[in-house]
C-alpha cells in the first residue's frame, strides 16, 4: 500500500463519501502530529479528527496536584517530577512556584535522576509520577531498586481501561487510533477486549503518513462492515506487546479505581503500588500528612473546559479561555500546559 501522503489522501476521497465519520486519536503525540501537518485540512469535510484523552498531565485531577501541595508545605523533602507537570496551576500556584519560595522541587528527566538524587542525600526524596503504560515500567524498576529514602507519589493511570469509558461516553465515535507509545509496551492484544463493541482500532506510528494511513484503513474498514483491531505500526508494536515491560508492571503495581479529569472515576485505571512495596509509597509513607487533608476548588478554573477537550466533546477554541485567560505564558488548565495537551499544541501552531 503507498505511503506517501497525497496518494493517501486520494484513496481516502474516494473512500469516504456518505455520512459523517468520526475518528477519535488517543495520543497527545498523535494531535501535535495532525496540528503540526494540517492534516485535518486534507480530510474530507465529512470525517470529524478528534484529539481524545492521550495527555497523561492534563487527565491527572486536581486533588491529585493539591495533595502533593499539601506534602510539600507539611515535610522537608526533595520533590521530583518531570517540567510540564511542575508548571500545572491550582489556585494560582504550581510546583515552580513552591520552588520560588524556597521549595527543593527538582526537575528530572528521568525517575533514575530522582533515585539518584536519593542516593546522595540522606532527605527523603519523593518522586511525583505521571503516565500511562508506557512510563509505567521505569518506575517499577526504580521502586524495586531505589534508597531507603527515595517514595513515589504514584499518580500513573492505565490507560487501556479508560477506552471503555470514551465507548460508552458523550458522543459517538466511529472508529479510534490507538496510542503508538502506549501500543508498544501493551500490544495489539490488550485491544482485544474491546471487539465486542465492533469498532474498528488502529494502532499508528507518528509520521504524518501513519496517522493519514491510519485513517484510511479505519474508513475501509467501516465500508467493508468490518472491525478489529488493526496494526499500522508494525514497525515497533507486536501482538504481545514488550513482555518484560508488562511483567515488571505487574509486579510493581496493581490497579485501582482512578479520577480523570473530565471522566470521573474509571475503573481499573488507578495505579496503586502493591503491598510488597508499601514502604515506597508516599502516600502510606506519609500517610500522617494525608490523613488531614482536604480538597478544595480552584475558582478560576470555573470556567476552563480542558475536561471537554479531553473527551473531545469540544476543540480549544471553544473554550471562552482559550488564547484570552489562558495561554501558554500563563495557563489556566492543564491541557494548555503539557506538550501533549491539544490546547496547548494548538497555541503552538497557531490554530484558532
């Protein structure tokens, strides 16, 4: 099958007429992609591109961000966490800001630079820890074999689980690409639960010409009334996905009810830390600190729609913020924060 993007976009013209499809991607790499190329303006007026929930910073709830907040005013410890996440508002704080308060809030670009941080100080250091199935295994090993001192803060969600909620949710979607990254730590076999429903997946790669190709089969898959699982990525992602990866998972961690912002809670999507390694749990570590804690809202977050990007019931421009209140310099939510939020690739490619 060509390749290359023009003759992809012929075989989609000549494929897609009739009623309106919509096809949901579910990776923030995925929408820089599409927005970076244009690629939506090269799709028939009837095919609706939707950016879904594939920001692992934007879909973590503000309770989750406040608790952290309220750890690092309670204990002086070292906190780590990857750039993006430290830039998320509350109440118009964030992680630099405690940092520019005299906070030891350290950015890592790695959980491995938080245990080494560990292993040269005799301060607890806490690591915060985000994403999905894909940064998942690295921070299984550093919880196996990190310091005495070294606890995460595990906010992970696995995201696997969470597509049954997007089915089964606000609007209908015809047909989904799945997450590459995600796709290759999980396999295409982790998609098998979701036949069923009869909905047409593919998994594809990040060039312009995967996602294009993608789209392409989804849209024969629907003429021809079939559905499945399909793999554009074959290049990267096998049936059984990384096995190790999976097992070092497995034996790490466990699944939970976990909050999305947006979604509510979804069941089996929270990560939570099995007993065996309780003692590298911030939350049990600290759990003194927890015990008196107590949300609360962000008021100037009354407004921000982010939870309705991220189940891609609207696009950023819908939301009265975006580009006036809220803006890469000065973000309101957290969808205009991350480089895998939709707002915020937007505003890099000057969309409006």
């Amino acid at each position: 099958m060509e390749t290359d993007t023009g003759r992809i976009r012929e075989k989609i013209e000549k494929i897609s007429r009739g009623k309106d499809i919509a096809i949901m991607h579910l990776c923030g790499t995925h929408e820089d992609t599409v927005s970076k190329y244009n690629l939506r303006s090269l799709l028939p007026e009837n095919i609706r591109l939707i950016a879904g929930p594939g920001c692992p910073v934007c879909i973590i709830p503000d309770t989750d961000l406040q608790k952290v907040f309220h750890l690092i005013e309670s204990r002086d410890i070292i906190l780590a966490t990857f750039g993006d996440m430290a830039r998320v508002p509350f109440q118009d704080r964030s992680l630099f800001y405690y940092r520019s308060r005299g906070k030891d809030v350290r950015i890592v670009y790695s959980v491995f630079d938080a245990v080494e941080i560990a292993s040269k100080t005799e301060r607890d250091v806490v690591f915060f820890g985000i994403g999905f199935e894909t940064t998942m295994p690295s921070i299984a090993v550093a919880i196996r074999d990190s310091p005495e001192n070294f606890y995460v803060y595990s906010a992970h969600r696995y995201f696997i689980p969470a597509i049954e909620a997007i089915i089964k949710g606000d609007m209908r979607i015809d047909a989904f690409i799945n997450p590459g990254h995600v796709s290759t730590i999980v396999g295409v076999k982790a998609y098998e639960r979701y036949e069923k429903y009869r909905i047409p997946m593919a998994i594809a790669g990040f060039e312009p010409q995967d996602v294009m190709l993608a789209i392409y089969i989804l849209l024969k898959a629907l003429k021809d009334g079939k559905s499945g699982i399909f793999n554009e990525y074959t290049r990267a992602v096998r049936y059984e996905g990384n096995v190790l990866a999976q097992k070092v998972i497995d034996d790490v961690f466990e699944s939970s009810d976990g909050e999305w912002r947006g979604f509510g809670i979804i069941p089996e999507t929270g990560v939570k830390i099995k007993d065996e390694f309780q003692e590298k749990d911030a939350e049990k570590a600290f759990e003194d600190v927890f015990s008196d804690f107590q949300p609360v809202e962000d008021k100037r977050k009354k407004h921000c729609r982010c939870g309705e990007v991220l189940k891609g019931l609207i696009t950023p421009e819908e939301c009265s913020l975006y580009m006036k209140a809220c803006t890469p310099r000065n973000p309101v939510g957290p969808c205009m924060v991350s480089f895998e939020g939709t707002c915020s690739i937007w505003a890099k490619y000057g969309i409006m």
